[in-house]
C-alpha cells in the first residue's frame, strides 16, 4: 500500500513537470501584444527626463494632484474679518459669581447665604460684596443683586416660600 501511494506522488510530480515545460514553451511562442488607448482618452507622453527607457511609445496618465498634501493636517479655517464699529458698545454685564445655597430669616429679616467657590457669604439687603456686587432687595423667591461698575440688575432664585 505504501509503495503505491510512492508511485502516485512520483507520477504526479512527473506530470507538474511536464505541464510546467509545456507551458513554458507556449509562452515563448506568443508574439508581443500591443495596446493602445481609445482615441476618447487623452494621454501625455512620457518625457524622458523622468524615466529613462529604451521604447519612446510608452506613456502615462496625467497627474491627479499638481502637489501632494498631508492627509494628517489639522484643516485651518479662515476666521471672516469683523466690521469694527465705531460706536462704542454698551458695557457687556458681567455673569453673576455667586451661587445661591440657603436663606434664613432671623429676627424678621431675610438673609441669603451665598458662595463664589471659595468665600462663602451671608447678605441681607444693602450689603456690598467685594466691591462690585450690592443687595437691591431679598423677596421669598428672588433676590436682586447690581452690579456696581454697569449698574444693571440680575436676579437671583433663592427658593421657595417661607
């Protein structure tokens, strides 16, 4: 059994052989194929400072991009000009640093408790606040604070009723 299969391996490498002088032998006879491109298509001729070769009918086709360019750039957008204004604007207020945290009315009168992140506060009505923020007036729900420098209001929700 085992000299069988011997037998088969060695009849089918002579085979492999034998198919590959064949073809072998038919490729030597093809004649060299010429191709051409439709008249439709526009071609450029190859110059021979780029490429030095013996046939002069060889040509390639037109570049696609003039100058590469990195695919890996971060794309820059062009910010549009501003018309300046020769108007001077109005003074942008100013965002309200203080955070409501909890009221308390204590002898009749309503106070706030009030933090900026790191300072915490308890106003009542007319108290100042570094300098540049004054209590207008403490409702049940809403307290009004200025802004001293632009004078314009801005309201604070303190809650619900008492």
């Amino acid at each position: 059994m085992q000299s069988i299969k011997n037998y088969l391996v060695w009849i089918g490498l002579a085979i492999t052989l034998l198919m590959v002088y064949l073809v072998e032998q038919q490729e030597d006879d093809i004649e060299a194929v010429e191709v051409r491109a439709p008249e439709s298509v526009q071609v450029q001729p190859l110059l021979n400072t780029q490429i030095d070769t013996t046939n002069e009918d060889v040509q390639l086709r037109t570049p696609i991009i003039e100058t590469p360019k990195n695919l890996f750039a971060v794309p820059q957008i062009a910010e549009p000009e501003l018309a300046v204004d020769p108007q001077p604007s109005q003074p942008v207020m100013p965002a309200n640093p203080y955070i409501y945290v909890g009221k308390l009315i204590e002898d009749g009168e309503m106070r706030v408790f009030l933090t900026n992140g790191q300072k915490n506060y308890v106003v009542k009505t007319g108290d100042t606040l570094e300098d540049t923020w004054q209590v207008k007036s403490i409702e049940s729900t809403e307290m009004i604070l200025v802004n001293l420098p632009t004078q314009t209001q801005v309201s604070v929700k303190i809650g619900a009723l008492l």
